[in-house]
C-alpha cells in the first residue's frame, strides 16, 4: 500500500491538470495562491467544454511544478466543474512537503476522472521522496479514499514485478535500534 502523504500527492497531480479551467476548482499546491501556466499552444472546443494544453506544458503554483506533454480537460458544461483530466508524455509533478522533502511522481499517461474521484497514471511510473522509490506499470488511486495500488505490468502477471526501496529515517532508525546487552 502507498502512503496517504503520496495518496495526496497525486490528488494534487489530478487538481493541478484541472487549473485552467477553474480557478476555484484547481490546486497545485495544497498551500494555494496564483496558478501560472504555460504551453507552446492552447486550444478550447466550446462545443465539446474541452481544453487543451500542448507541447512542453507546465503549471506552477507555490512550490509545486506539474510538466506534461499534452494535457486535456473536459468540463460537465463550459465554464463549468472539471470532469475528466488527462496528462499524456514525460509526466512529472514535484512538490515539497513540511520539511522541505522533494516528492516527486513520473509516468508516461495519466487519467483522473471526477465521478469516481479516481487516478489511474501508466507506463513506468515511479515515485520517489528524498531516496525512497516506488516503481510500476500502473498506479490506480481512489484519491479521497486513500487506497492506492501499484502494479507490474497490468494483464502479464509474473512478467514483472512492483518494486521499491525505503530507506528509514535516521532519527526512527537510532531510535528503534535495540541495546547490547549488559548496557
């Protein structure tokens, strides 16, 4: 299981492609404040409530930074609530937690849909913070939830295998070390 901190991070991911069609709708960052953006082009389809981001497309709110190829939001009417998010090519999304600790998820597609409050992010995903990493085929997160799932390469099972390596906190580590005996 992923961690609800992480769980959150791609809740922020799935708002942060939302930005330009909904100022109120939209958050990069969880501490909020002006939202820039920029693409080499952006194309809106009023008869369909669709934008469209593309080429070198980055969204910038406080400390966080989401960069994407492409990425496509439909809206339930224009002007409207944001109800499917898209994100296609050399997705990254970085952020800073609390402390100052770079969180950082990558993958090649991303798909968030509103009515199911659903996150499903493919192809080499891989997730790190500080030097804890997390890698797979297929991150599915029903963000409000808190549940996230992390797999291999989805329909070839046995064929691959989620990965990852945690390295304890310094602090936890010397705390929980147990003492020789005799001291």
């Amino acid at each position: 299981m992923i961690s609800s901190k992480t769980v959150k991070v791609f809740a922020v991911c799935a708002a942060a492609l939302g930005l330009a069609a909904s100022a109120t709708f939209a958050q990069v960052s969880q501490q909020g404040g002006p939202v820039q953006w920029s693409a080499d082009q952006v194309h809106s389809d009023q008869n369909t409530n669709t934008f469209y981001l593309d080429g070198r497309v980055e969204i910038i709110q406080d400390q966080a930074r989401l960069r994407a190829d492409h990425a496509k939001m439909v809206q339930a009417t224009q002007g409207g609530e944001v109800t499917n998010i898209e994100a296609n090519g050399n997705i990254y999304y970085i952020t800073k937690d609390a402390q100052g600790q770079d969180t950082t998820v990558r993958g090649d597609n991303a798909v968030y849909t509103k009515s199911d409050d659903t996150l499903v992010m493919t192809g080499d995903v891989v997730m790190t913070q500080g030097q804890n990493v997390m890698t797979g085929a297929r991150l599915t997160s029903q963000v409000s939830k808190g549940i996230s799932t992390l797999d291999p390469s989805p329909g070839q099972a046995g064929k691959n295998r989620v990965k990852g390596v945690i390295y304890p906190n310094k602090d936890q580590a010397k705390a929980a070390a147990p003492v020789p005996a005799g001291h």
